[in-house]
C-alpha cells in the first residue's frame, strides 16, 4: 500500500514535468513498467519492460567473472556501440530477474559498471546467465548473454 | 552535510568517468525477512550536469550493499558540479555533487 501511493506520486511528478525538458528528463521504469520488476523469468521481464520483441544477439559486451567466489557483489560491466534509448540488465540467479534499467541520455556511452547480488548457482545445475537487451534508437532491440558460476549466494544474509 | 555518497569525476580527452558509491544497507525482500526488518534499496540514480541528465537507472534490490556504479559521459567541462541523486524504496532522497577534475 505504502509503495504503491509512492508509486503514484511518482507518476504525477513525471507528468508535472513541462514538456520543453522532455528530451532531457529522467524515467523511472518502477513506475511505468511495475510488471517489469516482478517477473521470476527473464523472458517474461523482458515481455514485461518492451514488449514482444524478437532481438539480435550482437552489439553488446558483458563483462563478468565466470566464476564469482561470492555472490554479495560481483562486477559487472556493460558496454556497446549501439546508438542505444535503454539498456536493461536481467539474471536468473534471483528470485525476481530485472536487474537494472538505464534510460541513456541523447548522445550517451553505454559503458556502465555496477556491483550486483547474485544467489549461488549450485541449486540451479551449476549456471546463471546475465542477459542484457538494448533498445537501439533505430527502434530495433538487441541481445547479449554471459553465463557465469556463484559460488556463495549474496542475497541470504 | 551527511555524506552518503562518495564520487569522483574526473575529464579525460573529451569524456568525462564518474565514480560512485553510495552508501545503503540495500536491503532485499528475503535479507528483511530474515532480519524482521522492512525491505529497503535504492530504486532509481539519476545524475545531471545543469539541467541535462547524463546518467538514469531505474535499480533493483539486487545492486550490492553500499553500491559501487560507474559511467561515462561527454559534454561537461572541468569545474561543472556533477550532482548526483538517489530515491530508495521508502521514499528517502539524497542528492550530492562533485566538481568535475
């Protein structure tokens, strides 16, 4: 409940912003795609954030470890050339997928790091994959993958 | 002020590398539960040089503890103020900024 009116005052300050600084303004993607963030698979987040949306796997470079000894924060850096409007980060380590969502300024370099949580992979065969998607401002949507081993999960405690 | 955020600018050549950390227990949904605590991160960053926004994540509760982000960027001088600002979960918000070097 309390979320949710905080949700809504967000949306009401995005829709008070004057248009003239449209081109510039931030995008809070909690509040405009809310099933985005609550999807367990990444297909269905990705469904969720853009929609039916058949993407090419090139373009995108995600640097990893292959193997993480812990999962409380594990680097991870996107970047690519793609001419890009968002750029999202999922996993399927986690209880829920999305990861990150970047809205890219006009003129922006996607070269972004950030330090992530990751549940150990052992229950799940072994693996996790971290999967990113770009939206390209030529309104095509492009696709990269990693796949990666946690040794010791970083959500539990 | 309170510092809840440690950041470095600096420019090189044209670009300009922004080094953030921002300091949250980044609590997830299953971390509170079995802390009896409420869940509470960090759900968006948004940085700006003037009025222009060169950096906008929307974040989860899967960014680390005391997360650590980096990004780049061009159209800035040495001496603009970078500002950066953080809203987490619960509504709370904060905005720091640096001169870029």
């Amino acid at each position: 409940m309390e979320r949710r009116k905080f949700l809504g005052l967000g949306v009401m300050a995005l829709v008070a912003l004057p248009a003239t600084i449209s081109a510039i303004s931030s995008i809070d993607f909690r509040a405009t795609k809310p099933d985005a963030w609550t999807a367990h698979k990444v297909d269905e987040a990705i469904k969720a954030l853009f929609g039916d949306i058949t993407p090419v796997e090139q373009g995108i470079e995600l640097g990893l470890p292959s193997v993480a000894s812990s999962g409380a924060a594990v680097p991870l850096t996107i970047k690519s050339e793609i001419d890009a409007k968002t750029v999202a980060i999922f996993q399927d380590m986690n209880p829920e997928s999305a990861t990150a969502v970047f809205n890219v300024p006009e003129n922006g370099i996607v070269d972004y790091f950030m330090k992530i949580k990751l549940k150990a992979t052992d229950e799940n065969g072994g693996k996790g994959v971290v999967t990113a998607v770009i939206e390209g401002r030529d309104g095509k949507f492009y696709i990269g993958k990693k796949t990666l081993d946690v040794a010791k999960g970083g959500c539990e405690g | 002020m309170a510092k809840n955020m440690k950041i470095k600018a600096k420019l090189k050549g044209d670009i300009i590398n922004a080094k953030v950390v921002a300091k949250h227990d980044m609590l997830t949904y299953d971390q509170a539960k079995a802390k009896g605590k409420e869940a509470n991160f960090i759900t968006h960053i948004t940085a700006k040089v003037g009025d222009a926004v060169v950096y906008d994540v929307s974040t989860s509760q899967f960014w680390s503890k005391n997360p650590q982000f980096k990004f780049k960027f061009k159209g800035a001088a040495k001496g603009d103020e970078l500002a950066i600002t953080w809203t987490d979960l619960l509504g709370n918000t904060t905005t720091e900024s640096k001169k870029i070097k």
